[in-house]
C-alpha cells in the first residue's frame, strides 16, 4: 500500500510541476524588454534599397504607372542582384518622386514591419541631392552606404563620315525628296551575358540617348543652302530568328508629346516636339527614348530595334543617310558616379 501512495503521489507531483514550469514564461513575459533596434530595422532597410534591384524585376518595378502602383512590392535600387552597392539612375530619380509614392509606399515596400516607423532617407553626391521622409528627431536607427550609381550613356553623332553621307545627291538612286538615318540596336550584343550588369546598355530599364550634331554639315551641297526638314522620327523592329525576317514599323502615339515616354529637342531648344515635327533643323537633333516605352515595343533578347530619322524636303536639303550602330563602341559613358546614402529610422 505503501509503494502505490508513493507512486501516486509523486505522480501528481510531476504533472503540478510541469504545469508550472510551463506556465513560467508566461508569467515573465511582462518583464522582458520591449525596446525596438532601430539600427537594426536601418541595416535592413539599407541592404534592401543597395542589394536587391526590386520587384516586378521585368518590366522593372520603376517603370510602372500610378494605377498599377499596387503590383509593385519591394523598392530596390541596385542594378541587378549580382551588383551590390550599384544603383541604377532611373531607379533612383522614380524612388524619391515623393509625388508618386506615399509615406505608407515606403513603409510597406521599403521599410516593411508591422510598426508604422518614422523614416528619413538621403542621398547626396555633387551631382545627387535626394531626400524624402520626416526631419531627424534627437535619437534614431541610422545606417550608412557608400555606393556607386549607373548612368545611361549617349551616342553622339558629331561629324558626318562618308558611310553616313550621299557619295552622290544626283545619281538616279537617290532621285527621291526623303532622306533616313538610321540608329540601330541589336538587343543581342547589348544583353550579352558575358557583359557585367554594371556596364551593360539595357535599353528595357535605362534611356536610349541619341544625339546629332553639327547637323549643318549634313546639307546639301549641291542645293540652296537651307535647313531640311524632319519630317517625323519612326520605331521598326525585326526578330532575326524567325523565319524570312523584315523590319515592321511599330504601333505608336507619334503625335503625342508624352515626357515620360520621349523626349525630342531640336537645335538645342527646351522646346519639346512630337515625333512628327515637320521643323528645319539647323544645329542639332537630341532624342531620348525612355524605358517606358521600350517595354511597349515587346523587345526581346534576339530583337533589333530601329530608330530611324526621316527628312523630307523638295528638292532634298540634306545628304544624310546611312544606320548608325547603338553599341558599346559608338555610346559613351561618364562611369559609375560615387554618392552616400543614408537611412534614418525611429
């Protein structure tokens, strides 16, 4: 009787012991520390902004529009995940369009957390001075980054060579009042993988820069020494893998002034045109092609774009002619720019 006393009891014993033990935690969860590592949440946010290029990765997430604003879920800035600490240009300027995003933007596709945070973020070079979130209160989370920053480059055409100029206005061939120039971009020798991240021209997430000057020297000769006319500028694409490929002219608001898909100056003006200008050109022609309108062309990487550059006078005033290859060769590029950036968190 003895030992089944025992037994029952320890028994009991046991099972009140383990009901307190488990019970422990809960009655010291209200002595633990509930202090927030703002440094912590800082550290987080950096690498996010300076690691991690963003998501929808194609079309980028920058290149989305008010109304499907909500697709977007994390704000990146680097140019790719193989870059870190490289920032990408068009990344950066649409991340601090403070008239696009909202406070709660940041908060959800930057930030994340379920604490609303107070947040500052910076980011300064000589030629960068960006800034968007609340002024710096007396203590915060902070994290500092120095990174480097892409840039588009710029096919400037400055001179006419002679692959770029009718040998002979007058020869039966170019008895015709238009003349076109021809800028071309083989998606295939720009995406090339072998090309690092950083120094590869990506016309579907940077502008295409395209500028022609000394436009003077282009005229014609032979005929009154007056300024030819552009008649309109048109986008062609071709897929060289299919079969019998040909150039087929794309779909697109020509006569629309739209900034955020083009711009179009000429002779230097800050007069903005369409793409049917129908204006003399004296000095110069500056076209820049944005992304947003790239990924309307359904490009891939076996694709070649043509841009081509149509005058149209009679009799002719220029000599222009020729296709100008966009690529590593013929675009410039003022390399990688140092800026830090900073962010702030509380």
């Amino acid at each position: 009787m003895l030992s089944l006393d025992f037994l029952a009891g320890f028994t009991i014993f046991m099972l009140a012991l383990v009901m307190v033990l488990s019970m422990v935690p809960g009655l010291l969860a209200g002595l633990e520390s509930s202090g927030i590592d703002y440094d912590a949440v800082a550290y987080r946010t950096g690498v996010i902004l300076v690691e991690d290029p963003g998501w929808p990765a194609y079309p980028p997430w920058e290149l989305y529009d008010r109304d499907n604003k909500e697709e977007i879920q994390r704000m990146g800035l680097a140019v790719s995940k193989e870059t870190p600490n490289i920032l990408l240009s068009t990344k950066v300027e649409k991340f601090f369009e403070e008239s696009f995003f909202t406070s709660e933007d940041y908060r959800s596709k930057v930030i994340f957390g379920d604490i609303p945070y107070s947040y500052n973020i910076s980011l300064r070079s000589e030629t960068y001075n960006y800034m968007t979130g609340d002024p710096l209160p007396p203590g915060y989370g902070y994290i500092r980054r120095v990174v480097k920053i892409k840039e588009p480059g710029v096919a400037e055409i400055k001179s006419p060579g002679p692959e770029y100029v009718i040998p002979d206005p007058s020869a039966p061939e170019w008895n015709s009042t238009a003349r076109n120039f021809t800028v071309r971009l083989n998606f295939s020798q720009l995406l090339d993988p072998g090309r690092g991240p950083a120094y590869r021209i990506d016309p579907r997430t940077e502008p295409v820069n395209i500028t022609i000057t000394n436009f003077g020297e282009y005229r014609n000769i032979t005929g009154p020494s007056v300024n030819a006319t552009l008649h309109n500028v048109t986008f062609w694409k071709m897929d060289p893998t299919r079969p019998n490929p040909r150039f087929t002219r794309i779909p697109f608001s020509y006569d629309t002034i739209d900034a955020n898909l083009y711009t179009l100056h000429i002779n230097g003006t800050a007069d903005q045109h369409s793409l049917q200008p129908d204006v003399p050109v004296d000095s110069s022609i500056s076209l820049v092609l944005k992304p947003a309108a790239t990924s309307l062309f359904t490009l891939d990487q076996n694709s070649i774009l043509d841009i081509r550059f149509n005058f149209e006078d009679d009799p002719p005033r220029t000599n222009i002619t020729g296709t100008h290859p966009y690529d590593y060769t013929n675009v410039s590029h003022a390399g990688l720019k140092t800026a830090v950036l900073e962010v702030a968190i509380w």
